[in-house]
C-alpha cells in the first residue's frame, strides 16, 4: 500500500466509499485525531459507532456506518 499524504482526507474517503457501497463498517488506521474526529461523526449522528481493534503492533478504528431507509 502507498503512504498517504493525507490520514484525514483518507479516512474521509474510505468512509464515504463504504457509505456508497452500502457497507456495514470500515476499517483505518488508528490514531487520536482520527479517533476524535470518529467520535464528533457519531455526536452528529453522520456514522454509527466506533471499535477500536488491537492487531498486534498495531490497530485500526473500525467505523460503524449509518444508512438511512
């Protein structure tokens, strides 16, 4: 996988992209900006929850998302 130049703008987009496939969750990197920016989506009511998953070093935020009927 290439390095992103941008965490945020790529956390942004793996959430729309999974929003428009209709996906149950996605998975990101974890870090604390992601985390907190995560945490005023669900304030927001924008994605449902947020899981932190330990892998071993590292450890990813999945990202519950909302669909509206």
């Amino acid at each position: 996988m290439a390095a992103v130049s941008d965490p945020i703008a790529d956390m942004l987009t793996r959430i729309r992209n999974a929003n428009r496939a209709k996906i149950d969750f996605v998975d990101i990197p974890n870090s604390k900006m992601k985390k907190e920016i995560a945490r005023i989506l669900i304030e927001k009511g924008f994605i449902k929850n947020l899981e932190v998953i330990d892998e071993g070093s590292k450890s990813n935020l999945r990202i519950y998302l909302k669909f509206e009927i």
